[in-house]
C-alpha cells in the first residue's frame, strides 16, 4: 500500500501544463455576465443577440434543406465554403465592391464571424509584431492577438460632448488624427477596424475612413475589417467598406456574419471576403482548425443571400426592413432611457446602445481603490438588485484606460417589444424610488 501510495505521488504532473500564450487571456466578461443574467436577471438587454426570430423565408428554406431529396446536405461540404455560398456571397460582395470576385479564391466561410476573427490574427501576427485596435472594441480582439504572440497597440475614440445640451451621438467619439497617426511604427502588422462599432454603434466616415486607408497605405499595414453590422445602419447613414478605397483592396480581409445579417446568431456562419494573397494564409489556419463549418446553415444562409440579391434595394429586401424596425427600437429606448435619467448616446449603426450612467450613482457607492471599474460594479448590482443585465462599457477598454470611460454601460435593443417594455417596468420603478427616497 505504501508503494503504491508512493507510486500515486510520483504519477502526478507537476510540470506546468498551460501554454504560455493563454497568460492573460482566461478571464471573459461574457462568461461572467451571461452566468449573472442567468441567475439573476428577469430582464436581458446585455448580450448582443436578437430574441426574436429570424425572416420566415430563411427559416423555410433551412426546413427544406433539413428534410428535403438531397441528402448530401448532412453531409461534408468543401472546407472553406459550400459552393453555392460562396458562389453568392462573390456576387453580392462584388456588385457591392465594384470588383468581379473568384468564389474560391476571395471568399471563406468561417464559423461565424469569431472564427474569421482567430483566423486572421494566427494567418498573420507573427512574435512582436503589434496590431493597432481602436478602443472601445470588441473584447476578443485583444486576447487573440496576444494568443498569436503579438502586442496590441490602443488608440482610443475621443469623446467630444455636445456643447448644446442635446444628446451625444456614437458620432461625437472620434479618432485623434495625430494620436492615431503615432501608434503605427515598423512593428505594425494589422489594424483592425469595426464599423459599425460594437459597443458605441458608431458608423465611421469617409474622412475617418481616409485616415485610416492613407495610413495603411503608408506604413504597408493590413486592416482586419469586421463589418458583421453592415446592414444595420440608421438615419440614413452609409456604411463605407474601407475595402473600396484607394490602395486599400490588396491589404484588407473583411469580415461578415449571417448571425447579425439574418438575426440568426445560433447558426455561426460567417465569412471573409478579400485577395486570394491573404486568404490563402486564413485557409490554412481553417483547415487546421475546424477544417469544415455546417452545411445545411449554409445552403440556408445562401439561399437567403439569393432572394437579397435578387431583392437588393427594394422595400421587400429584409436588408431593408431589418434597419427600419431596429431604429424604431433604438428610438424607444433612447426616449425611455433619457426620461428616466440615464442619459443614451445615439448610435448610427448596429443593436447596442451606451448610456451615461452618472446619475444612479449614488444607487451604488463608490469604493476607493477598487481594482475594479466603477461601471462593472454598477452593472452586477443592477442585475442582483434589479434584474436587468447590461454590459459595461470599460469591459470595452485595456487595462490603461479601463478607468477613463466608466460610468456607462451598453444595451441591447434588438428584442421584442415585451422586453423592451419589461426594461421600462424596471427603470419606471427604480426612477421613482429614487425621486421617492
């Protein structure tokens, strides 16, 4: 017994058994949020996906592929994309690029625009090279790059507040030039660029865009550009894909997602769409990887790219009415939100909405020299205490400027009208107790 007891001892691992590069990484806001609106939550406006169903059209035609003659949709597709996915996505991206695109040579499907994401930091970031990432921004960027052993270099949006009294917009968080301007040096491989913005909803400019492009340009640096929010874009904004300027083709592999497109974000089908020169390397990251994404999703997801191309522009087009219900939503909450005291910057583009929590401070005190933001805590005890989750928005932010931007935090509108109005409930309640109080 005593020799096996030794033996046990010694079977042990004692060496260090994570890799060096998941340092840091482990920690995940949505992990933490998702587990907090589970438990205590009646109301969810913090994670960004819609509760309500995709078109009709597009979940008929996922029926008939599910239990239709061809069989062989259960079955492999080709690896980076179903060919008449890929055949589709050429098409519209091409007509809306101004380029003729190879459907197996620009175009690869991923699963869903977060694949697409890792792909293009382990294709490209090599040791020490940085990437410059635009704050706030999505918090995968971040960790991933570090997962491929690069350095992330900051650049925060600047917010320049409204003199006027009126509300802010996404609009008034804008880039530095000069500041910008100095965080690309010979180390810089990648920029990665998100507009619409995820969380401010910020749709960026040409000029900005120009910025950004006459950059690249110069200092011979890519742009990972994640557009998965296209199409949702409000008051009669554009979307710019950075693609389609000047020098800018040859260096960027964009970024869509099916999930954000169609409202159907279980499905994960996204893609990338660029030059055959850098998707080459994301294919080999693919078929190293996940090697293969699901069929049916995209036969599904192609056949809904058929009817919007054949639709483009039209007042049928679901790329149409998806953005008009949405801004009817945005409308609502911001109104809400602005009666209540919680004060909403306007966003041009995506679901999500950031609003200025100052005045419910005194709701949750302060506490000195908390390692956490303010915005974090305030946001955990509103959903303990009552029951509405939201995200804050220094999640949003590197360690450096955490600090700088917490006293807001980000909804999510893209919900029914019930749980719209579940929110109102919620806030109506806690202005009057306050007023009350």
């Amino acid at each position: 017994q005593t020799l096996f007891l030794s033996l046990s001892l010694q079977a042990k691992m004692s060496r260090p058994v994570q890799a060096r590069r998941l340092e840091g990484t482990d920690k995940n806001i949505w992990v933490e949020f998702v587990k907090l609106a589970a438990t205590y939550s009646t109301v969810n406006l913090g994670q960004g996906f819609p509760d309500f169903p995709p078109p009709d059209f597009l979940k008929e035609v996922f029926v008939r592929a599910l239990s239709g003659e061809n069989h062989m949709l259960h079955q492999y597709t080709r690896a980076f994309g179903h060919p008449p996915l890929v055949k589709i996505l050429a098409q519209f991206f091409g007509k809306l690029l101004e380029r003729d695109l190879d459907p197996m040579t620009n175009v690869m499907v991923t699963v869903g625009a977060y694949q697409a994401l890792f792909c293009c930091f382990q294709a490209f970031v090599d040791e020490d090279d940085e990437v410059i990432i635009i704050e706030p921004f999505f918090d995968c960027y971040e960790p991933m790059v570090k997962m491929a052993g690069g350095t992330p270099v900051f650049v925060p949006l600047r917010l320049k507040a409204p003199k006027d009294g009126k509300l802010m917009s996404s609009a008034d968080w804008q880039l530095d030039p000069a500041e910008l301007a100095s965080k690309f040096s010979e180390r810089t491989k990648a920029i990665v660029l998100n507009s619409p913005n995820n969380p401010l909803g910020k749709v960026f400019s040409r000029g900005e865009l120009e910025l950004i492009a006459d950059l690249c340009v110069k200092h011979d640096v890519l742009c990972i550009s994640d557009e998965v929010y296209e199409w949702l874009v409000y008051d009669g904004k554009e979307h710019i894909r950075i693609a389609s300027l000047r020098g800018m083709w040859d260096r960027t592999v964009i970024i869509g997602s099916a999930g954000k497109t169609f409202s159907a974000t279980g499905w994960k089908v996204g893609w990338t769409v660029g030059p055959n020169r850098l998707l080459q390397h994301l294919r080999t990251v693919h078929q190293n990887s996940v090697y293969h994404c699901a069929t049916v999703a995209q036969e599904a997801v192609a056949q809904g790219f058929q009817r919007e191309f054949e639709l483009y522009g039209k007042p049928d087009s679901y790329f149409v009415q998806l953005p008009k219900e949405l801004q009817q939503k945005r409308d609502w909450l911001v109104q809400r939100l602005d009666a209540v005291g919680m004060k909403p910057i306007i966003p041009e583009g995506t679901y999500f909405l950031v609003a200025d929590i100052s005045e419910f401070k005194s709701d949750v005190p302060d506490v000195p020299d908390s390692d956490e933001p303010y915005d974090s805590r305030f946001a955990k005890w509103m959903v303990k205490n009552k029951g509405l989750a939201a995200i804050p928005l220094s999640a949003f932010y590197c360690g450096a400027h955490k600090n700088n931007y917490n006293h807001f935090i980000r909804f999510c509108f893209a919900k029914e009208e019930a749980t719209l109005e579940a929110a109102n409930d919620i806030l109506q309640k806690w202005k009057r107790e306050k007023t009350s109080a």
